[in-house]
C-alpha cells in the first residue's frame, strides 16, 4: 500500500506541477509557453477516410486547436512548411505490457506440496482473480522500449499487468518523452483485463485447466452480483474492484479462435461484450467469428517459413501448420471483408520494427489500406472509449501525429516526425534531401549504374559495371554522399572511392574519386528517369504477383471439408440390416434415408427422389456409441479440487481433433466425452455426434441429457501423485466414502436455503449436485474395485437416487446381482487387465457375466485408439463368454445409447430415429470390416473412396505448399525449422497443466 501511496503521489504531483500554473516555483523564474506551432501546405489525414489537401493544423500546449485550410495563422506563431509531406494520427496499441514487467514465476504448482487455498485474506479466495491490481505500483516509464513504439510510429499505448485470470486494470500512457508522469497518464482505469491463464504470483492449485479457468470466471460474476446486491458479512476487495471495474471496456486476451468463442460464449452468459484478443486465426471459421459482434485486437504474428528443404524433416510439418504460414497473412484481410472491426496490436512481436513487414504483407494479402489506418488509429481509440481526443486529428484532441514523406502504406514512405501531445520526436530528418534512385555514374571513361535505395539518412547501394554487381558502401551525412565500391576484377582487392556534394538538385551530382591506383579524377551522377504511375499501370498483371492463399476447409487441417455435409435422401438396397429391434437382423433389405431420419424399413421400397446405394452384400448397423471417450477435448482433469462439479466439458470440446475423423473411419457416430479420475467428484460430460467440420456448439447434443464423472479408487486418492501430493483429502477409500456424504449433505443444506424464498449466494457446484440429488443428472463413475462400487451404491440409496453407470467396472462380475438390484448399467472394457493394481482381479468374462445377470452392459474405449475398433472390442465379447453376436453389438450401440439417455434418437435401426447409420463392407463384427460410408443425421460424414481421394489431394497440396516454402526460402525470407508436435492423448489420469 506504501508503495501504491507513492506512485499515485508522484503522479498527482507531477499533474499538479504542469497544470496548476499558481503552484508556487523556488528553482528559477516561472514561464509559460503559450506559442502555437502551425503546419503549412500538407496533405492531412484527418481520418482514415477523409483528407485535407493543402491543409493547415495549428497545435498548442499538446492539443490540436484547429484543422483546416486557408485558416487565419495566430499571433505567437512557429511555422512549419511541410511542402506537400503528409500528416496521419499517430498510431495506438491497445493490448501492452508496457513499462510493466511480467512478475516471476512461483515455481510450477505441482511441485512440492500443492497449495489449495489462496494465499491472500480480504480478497476473493482463489488468488488468481485479481481485479483489484492496480498497474501504477509496477509501472515505470521505459523510454528505450518507447523509442521503438516511436520510431514504428505509435503515440499511445494501453499496458496492463499481464498476469491473472482477472488481471486488473489497464493503464493509457502517452509516449511523451518529454513529459512527466502526470503528462503521460491519460488514464488509469483504461480498461479491465482478462484471460484464461492464472497469476504467477501465486501457486494455488486451482484451475488446473481451460474448463476451470471458465467455471471460476463464470462463479466470481455471480459473486460480484451477490455482494452488490446483498447483505454480506465479510470484506472482498476483488469482487469489490470487479464491481467497480464492470463499465470499462473488457479485453479478453484468448489467444486463439477457438478461445475467443469460449470467452464470447461466457460474456453472452453475463451481458458482458468482451473486446477479444485474437489468435491470428480467426480466417478459418470467419462466420462464427462476425456472430461473436465483438471488436478483436489482432495480432501480426504471422509464423515464419518452414525449411523444408529435407523432404524428412519436412514430414515433420502437419498440413494443418503449413496452411496456417499461407494463410495467416490474409487474416486482417479476412476480418475486414466480412465486416469484423478490429485494431491491430504488436502484441507477440518479437520486435516492434517487424510491425512496418508483417503490416506490408497483410496489405499484399488484400488489406484495405483505410481498414488497416482504421485498425492502427480509430478502432483502438474507439475500443478504449477515447475516440475524440485519439486516433483522430480535429479540434480537442491530443496532438499526436505523424509527418511522413508519402501516403503511410507507400513503399517508399518514411516517417520523419512522430509528435506525441505536442513533443518532437525526430525519425528521420525531413530536411536531408532524398537521393534514392537510379544512377548513371560517369567516371574515368566507364559508366557505372548506381540504385540508391533506404532511408534518406540511411541509404543503401548497389553498384553495376554492366552485368557485374561491385561490392558497395555508401555513406550519407550532411547533404554529402561518399561511395566506396569494389573492383570488376575480383582477383584483385582494389576500391574506388568517391565524395560528391548534394546541391539543391539530387538528379545531378558531382565530386572528386581516387581510383584504384591512388590518382584522382573528377564524377558526375545522374539521375535516371523515374517510373511514373502510367508505367507501372503498363507493366503486366503478373509482376503484382499476388500471393495464392489456399482455401480453408472445415476443419482447417488434413482431411477436412471443402463445405460441411449436407443430409441427403438415401436408400440404402439389399442391405443386411442389424436392426437392434425385434426384428433382429434382416437380409437383402433395404433402408431409406429421408430428412436426416430413417423413413423406412423393408423390401423392394421406391427411392423416389434418393440416391440409391447397392449395399447387396454389405450390412448395415446403427453408429456406434462410445459410452467412454476423452478425444476432441481440449481439457479432461480439472484436478485442483477433491469436487469439481462446476466445471463441463461442454466449454472444451475441441471439433478439430483428427480423433473425430478417425473414430468416423471406424463407424463412431456418438460419444460421450467424460471428465477425467482426478478427484471423486469431476465434472460434467459432453455427449457429441461427429460431425467432422462443424462448429463446438453444433456437435453437442440438442436437449442433450445431463452426466457428471464421478470416480472411485487409486487416482481420485491420488495414490500414484507422488509423496508430495498427499495433503489434499481424501486419501484412502474410506475418506472418499465420506466426502461423498458431505457434499451431498452440503447440497442438501443449499437447497433449503434456495427453497427458502430468501436471498441466498447461487453456487454452481451445488446447483450440480441438486440435479444429481434430483434424478436431473446422472453419474457416469469410474470403478474398479468390488468393495467401492457396492460403498457408492449405498451412498446413492440413502440420499435416494440411483447410479447411472459404472465406467470401468472390472469387478463388475463380482457383484453383478447387487447392480441389476440397484439398476445401474455396466460400461467396461472387453479384455484389459492388469495395468494396475486395483485392476489385478479384472477378466474378459465381466461383460458376458455382467450381462447374464440382466445388467445393462456395453463396452466402451477410453483410448482414441481403441475407439477406432470398437466393433472388434464387442467382438471379443462372442468369444469370452458365448455372447450372440447381435447381443454384442448392441453392446457397442444400444447398450451405450440407453446409458446416456439417447436411445430415443439413436443405437438401433428404426423409423423415426435418426439417420446415423453406418455401412460396412463386411460382417460388422469381422477384422476385416471397414466403414464404408458413416452417415450422421443422413449427412455423410465418411466416405471410405473419398477418404482415398482426399489423401491423394493432401500429398498434391503439401507438395504445393512446399514448393511456396521453398520458394519463400530462396527469396530470403526468414525461415524456422521443422519440428513434430506431439499432441497431447488423453486418458483418465491425464492432469493438463494451465499457466
């Protein structure tokens, strides 16, 4: 607090002392500069969309008083001729850390024992919502870091701790070099920051992952809005701040596409318009990105060229990243096109200066030059709330402005000033005359040709003796050029050498040159002619050379759609049908596809107007269901807490995992993507259909039926965490007995309060455990050991609900009678055993057993391999334990459609149900099946000849791209070297780490 005290005390002063002009002053005689500066004859950009030709802006005491032409000069007036040079805002970026340094790490939080509770009283109790931070107590004024913001051509910036879920608020600094802080300050409550990454100022455990970081977010809004509207008996200067912060412009720092929906999907919840800092790949879903309504700040990170010179190596490089490097530069271009208003940011930059290359080649890949001024001037004043005293030149606004050569975006622009509140900053003398250009350099009887090109203060040569280059150097300073180059005759280490004086006139120049051999003669330089606007309009279309973009498919990785599937009218002819239904299995029948829906069952049935297929000698079954899966997830643990009920897995569901594809390609139409065994109490499940290209939202069920994970046994007591991990409870199976009976107890307590018609804090948590209290969710546990899973049955009958579904359940055949009793399904493995030691009693009979004694059973993958062949694991159930075969495949179909609730929609071939169907090439319980077509809702979403297709067109499209990054290389262009990403599959145990 001393420190804060301080910082706002030096600020406050610091305004005082410029503003109060009554202020007492002891160290010398008190002035006040009064003088107006007025600059004549400029082209001035008042906007990205308007221009004064011949204009004239007068400033004073660092703010623009007037903007026009033909204005009446003032008296007390320095005027400045700009002689036709260009006048534009100066630029702003509203997502820096500015003057603030990121705070040091803790350490990783799973190092050492593991802290659970926050490490702060009086604020909110997870230390990594820190609305209350409070940038001034770190913020110091970096002017070597502000010179490079300068020179790039920035006036202003917004900086901000960037640490935190809730990071506090942002400060707006001007880069004012010559002012004091007060100067500088032009607010510091810009902005409230946010994103999914915790603090590194604190080790507290929770979240461990993206769905936990969404889950508190999501918990401190309604506590934000219990402590604003009710009585409480306690003091939380967070939520305090974050009440008083909730009317600033929120940025969400997201990171990625994909991110930005989840955070756009959370302000939508709490009526909060998030501004979103990008990814840099908002171009591959650019629809879902205009229905966020939201203003992006976009990064020029564009990732450089891939080597991939070394046909190895170059396997290295997904498709997926390859068309990422082609396609990321059009991104702004993207955005603009399908009216996405957006401000561009430097953020990621590994330099400042690479803002003026990566702008250049967003403008190639068709940026608007208005949008892309917009995106540097307006947008980012508009975002922050500023948009009539920045990013614009009229009456009032700060005097923040650049004077440049040419238009901005002009090959050939150099920026000679950046004035910020009315303080000089030099970039490049604008009075040094401008030399570039072609050459005809007269000496000793040869013609040279001479190419001048750079900055005026810092040019560059190459010198030519017809078709032979010379090793050059120029040098530039003070209206005087000297030129050293190399002999043609390179066996020999000879210079000639060359000064000359810049007159009035640049196109005609002349000096004294000492050649080779000592003696001195006299030169002459003339400019040539240089190429006007008509001849560039002459030369032809392809010297543009407009870079190829390849077209984004769905999703934008290998074996994604050219457009999403569509449902179509099928009938599927001469088919083996595997109904699921009492009419078990019928030959030579056919089955027609209508409206997403099965229309019709049987015999010689009109088509109409569907396509038909000869399915003679094929089957046709019902997708399989995947009771049990962890794929297209982005998160599976959230490991932070012993309960973790608030959190879903609805918020990660990751639709571009190739998973989705490959389990297709195994005749997977649905799953169930469970919470992992981190704690007794995980969170909730995402049931999806497949459908490989579409969005998040559109592969999650509709009215979809509520689960939760819960978990029994080695993990959720954390058995194989290491010595270190023994602190949190429970620790032995007994103490999971008992938080089950006091989270229920908790829920029940919670739900008299919300009955009560009292004000009451709404808690995400419990409202979880209420539907799970009140039959309106069910439980997916996993389990291994006999005596455990008969402990949570008998904890579910006493608070009177039943367990929905055993997951794992190797034991299941030792009490299989006591689970029929009870009423809850089976989903196991068909032959695994033995990986641990609470599975040691596990055999391939428990399915057979299990289903004997009239349990529900199905056999589930837990693996994104094993999904893949599920058909083959229900098969295995024929020969451990005699199994019909149309009972086993049920096992993979119904079985599982009817532990999740869905078995209205699908898991058997019926009228009315939907079209998910799959058709295969053989017996479907055969190693030799293949998918032929996977249809979802009658749409195919796998094509056994098109996959074939489609793997043709990949290796011609890597050999495409390929050939452009070879190309990119030999230009010179900087390049990264090829490196495998393994990806990440997850399991049960698997504990991901946020940071």
């Amino acid at each position: 607090m001393k420190k804060l005290f301080l910082s706002l005390f030096v600020i406050f002063m610091g305004s005082i002392l410029h503003a109060q002009e009554y202020f007492p002053k002891n160290d010398g005689v008190k002035t006040s500069n009064s003088n107006y500066t007025v600059f004549t004859n400029a082209t001035i950009h008042t906007s990205p969309e308007s221009e004064i030709k011949n204009g004239m802006m007068i400033i004073q005491k660092g703010k623009i008083k007037q903007v026009g032409a033909g204005l009446a000069i003032p008296k007390n007036s320095i005027v400045i001729d700009l002689k036709g040079k260009h006048i534009y805002a100066s630029f702003m970026d509203p997502f820096t850390n500015f003057g603030i340094k990121k705070p040091k790490g803790q350490g990783n939080p799973f190092g050492g024992n593991p802290q659970y509770d926050a490490s702060r009283e009086g604020y909110y109790w997870n230390d990594h919502i820190r609305p209350e931070t409070n940038p001034l107590q770190e913020f110091k004024y970096d002017q070597k870091k502000a010179n490079e913001f300068i020179k790039e051509g920035f006036g202003v910036v917004n900086t901000h701790m960037p640490d935190g879920i809730i990071r506090g608020t942002g400060l707006l600094v001007a880069l004012n070099n010559d002012g004091t802080e007060g100067d500088r300050l032009l607010s510091d409550a810009s902005s409230q920051l946010l994103s999914f990454s915790k603090s590194t100022k604190s080790k507290q455990i929770y979240p461990t992952s993206l769905m936990g970081s969404m889950a508190l977010l999501r918990q401190v809004y309604l506590d934000a809005k219990w402590y604003a509207t009710n009585n409480v008996d306690y003091k939380d200067l967070s939520i305090e701040a974050l009440n008083k912060n909730k009317n600033l412009p929120q940025i969400f720092e997201a990171g990625s596409r994909i991110n930005g929906f989840r955070a756009d999907n959370i302000g939508d919840e709490f009526n909060i318009q998030y501004v979103i800092v990008g990814g840099g790949d908002e171009y591959a879903r650019i629809d879902k990105v205009k229905a966020t309504n939201a203003q992006y700040i976009i990064p020029l990170d564009f990732p450089d060229a891939y080597d991939v010179s070394d046909p190895y190596m170059a396997n290295l490089v997904s498709l997926g990243d390859m068309r990422h490097w082609n396609q990321a530069p059009s991104n702004p271009s993207v955005l603009a096109k399908n009216g996405v208003q957006f401000s561009l940011t430097t953020h990621k930059l590994k330099k400042i200066a690479d803002l003026k290359t990566r702008l250049a080649k967003a403008l190639k890949h068709g940026l608007d030059q208005k949008t892309a001024l917009a995106a540097l001037t307006t947008v980012p004043a508009q975002i922050l709330g500023k948009e009539n005293v920045l990013g614009t030149l009229k009456k009032g606004a700060y005097a923040n402005f650049l004077i440049t050569s040419q238009e901005l975006f002009s090959k050939d622009n150099i920026i000679y000033e950046n004035w910020v509140q009315g303080h000089k900053s030099v970039i490049n003398d604008m009075n040094t005359t401008d030399i570039s250009g072609n050459y005809e350099l007269s000496l000793a009887g040869k013609t040279y040709n001479v190419s001048i090109t750079g900055k005026p203060t810092k040019p560059k040569a190459e010198v030519k003796l017809g078709e032979t280059k010379l090793g050059s150097k120029i040098t530039y300073t003070n209206d005087w050029v000297t030129l050293t180059f190399t002999d043609a005759d390179t066996t020999k280490t000879q210079y000639t050498r060359i000064v000359g004086a810049i007159n009035k006139n640049p196109k005609f120049w002349s000096g004294k040159a000492i050649l080779a051999n000592g003696s001195e003669t006299s030169f002459t330089a003339k400019q040539k002619p240089k190429e006007t606007k008509e001849d560039a309009k002459k030369k032809p279309e392809a010297s543009k050379d407009t870079p190829k973009v390849l077209p984004v498919t769905y999703p934008n990785i290998a074996y994604g759609n050219q457009a999403l599937p569509k449902s179509e009218n099928i009938l599927f002819k001469n088919a083996t049908v595997w109904t699921n239904e009492t009419e078990g299995i019928l030959k030579e029948t056919d089955v027609l596809i209508k409206n997403g829906k099965i229309a019709a069952i049987g015999k010689n049935l009109n088509a109409g107007n569907a396509k038909v297929i000869d399915a003679t000698g094929k089957h046709l079954t019902s997708g399989i269901v995947d009771e049990h899966s962890h794929i297209a997830a982005a998160a599976i643990n959230e490991a932070g807490h012993n309960s973790t009920a608030e959190v879903t897995i609805e918020d990660v569901v990751s639709p571009d995992d190739i998973n989705i594809y490959r389990n297709l390609a195994g005749g997977v139409t649905s799953i169930q993507i469970l919470h992992g065994s981190a704690n007794p109490i995980g969170g909730r499940s995402a049931i999806i259909k497949l459908k490989w290209g579409e969005d998040a939202e559109n592969l999650i069920y509709k009215n979809s039926p509520k689960f939760i994970k819960f978990a029994l046994g080695e993990n959720v007591k954390q058995s194989n965490w290491g010595d270190a991990e023994r602190v949190r409870f429970p620790q032995t199976r007994m103490g999971v007995e008992q938080l089950y009976i006091d989270y229920f107890t908790r829920a029940k307590r919670y739900e008299q309060q919300k009955n009560s018609g009292k004000p009451y804090r709404k808690d995400i948590e419990m409202d979880v455990l209420l539907e799970v209290l009140n039959g309106k969710r069910f439980i997916s546990c996993h389990s291994y050991v006999q005596s455990e899973i008969n402990m949570l049955m008998k904890v579910a009958e006493k608070f009177n609900f039943r367990i929905n579904t055993f997951t794992h359940i190797l034991e299941g055949y030792k009490l299989a009678d006591k689970m029929a009793t009870h009423g809850v399904a089976g989903s196991t493995f068909s032959d695994w055993w033995a990986y641990k030691y609470e599975v040691n009693d596990a055999i391939p009979y428990n399915a057979t057993i299990m289903h004997n004694q009239n349990v529900l059973v199905a056999i589930n993958s837990d693996d994104n391999e094993m999904s893949r062949r599920l058909n083959q694991e229900a098969a295995k159930s024929v020969k451990y334990g005699g199994v019909s075969e149309e009972e086993a495949w049920k096992f993979v179909t119904l079985n599982p459609a009817k532990m999740l609730h869905i078995d209205d929609r699908v898991g058997s071939i019926k009228v009315g149900k939907d079209a998910d169907v799959v058709l295969w090439t053989d017996h479907p319980l055969s190693i030799y099946a293949k998918a032929e077509k996977t249809l979802i809702e009658g749409a195919t979403y796998f094509d056994l000849e098109k996959d074939k297709a489609m793997r043709r067109s990949i290796a011609d499209e890597r050999n495409e791209l390929s050939t452009m990054l070879l190309k990119a290389k030999n230009s010179g262009l900087k390049t990264q070297p090829p490196k495998k990403k393994e990806k990440q599959h997850f399991h049960c145990d698997t504990v991901e780490h946020i940071h």
